[in-house]
C-alpha cells in the first residue's frame, strides 16, 4: 500500500501527495475574505483542497444570521 507521502496521478493533476482535505463551509457572512486566505494556506500543503461552497442568497444557510 502507498505512503500517504507518496504522489497520486489523479486524472491531468499530479498530486504531491496522498493527502486530500474535503471541503468545508467556514464563510458565515457570506463574503469570502481574509480569513479564508489565512485557512487554506495553513492547510496548503495536502495534495488537493476542495474549497468551500458560496451561498446564492442566505435562503438555506445554516447560520441564520448569515
């Protein structure tokens, strides 16, 4: 079995490693910002980040005060 260290070819992309981080909702006023910058490039160094969904309207959000 691979190392989670060793890199994936994973269609056109080549991963450097194994490690891949699913994605997350941290966006509460709906608004990316700074704050995202700052937690993605604490998290850069998995193979593959899948970022977080952006909400349309506030309709379906789970922050209620969003």
């Amino acid at each position: 079995m691979p190392s989670f260290s060793t890199p994936l070819q994973l269609g056109p992309l080549l991963l450097k490693n194994r490690v891949i981080m699913s994605s997350l909702t941290r966006d509460r006023n709906l608004v990316p910002g700074p704050l995202q910058v700052e937690y993605y490039t604490q998290r850069a160094g998995a193979g593959l980040i899948l970022t977080e969904g952006t909400m349309i309207e506030k309709v379906g959000s789970e922050w209620s005060n969003a």
